[in-house]
C-alpha cells in the first residue's frame, strides 16, 4: 500500500441536531465492513409525488468509525501509522 490512508469518522450528532432530524438513518454502516460507508436517500419521482426507494451510495475507505467509536478506539487504529521524529531544537 501506498503512504496516504484515508479514514472517515461520522461524529456524533450535537443535540441542536438531534431535535431538527431524526439520528443518522441516513447513513449505514455494514457490520461486517469497516472499510464502507453506505448513504441512502429517498428517490421520488419528478413531480415529487411519488417515492421510489433509497438512491444508495457506497464509499470505501481505508477505515470508517461510526459515531459511537471512541477516541481510544481510533487512536489504537492509527498509532501505528503515526510516526514522531526527532524534533530539531530551537534556534
């Protein structure tokens, strides 16, 4: 693999956001795949009448933390990845 990861983390909602929607039932994440976010929203047809079924999106990444993940669990994922050096003193 390359050097570049790319991770998406899905934050909770904020309780202003929580009252205006209802959750995150827009977005879907497979239990058996941590690397897939799935977003859907209702297809209806042209003169708005009708609805059609979800339009489904599926997006790939390197990892994907859904809400309720931790601050530890994402640190645990990406330590290694994190490389600290030998920062140079002051001059």
């Amino acid at each position: 693999q390359g050097n570049i990861r790319v991770f998406c983390r899905v934050r909770p909602l904020l309780p202003e956001e929580e009252e205006r929607q209802k959750g995150l039932e827009h977005l879907h994440f497979p239990p058996d795949d941590n690397k897939t976010l799935v977003l859907c929203r209702p297809e209806e047809s042209h003169v708005g009448r009708e609805r059609r079924g979800d339009v489904r999106y599926n997006f790939t990444f390197d990892r994907v933390f859904p809400p309720s993940a931790s601050q530890q669990e994402i640190f645990e994922e990406i330590a290694l990845l994190v490389q600290v050096g030998d920062p140079k003193p002051p001059r």
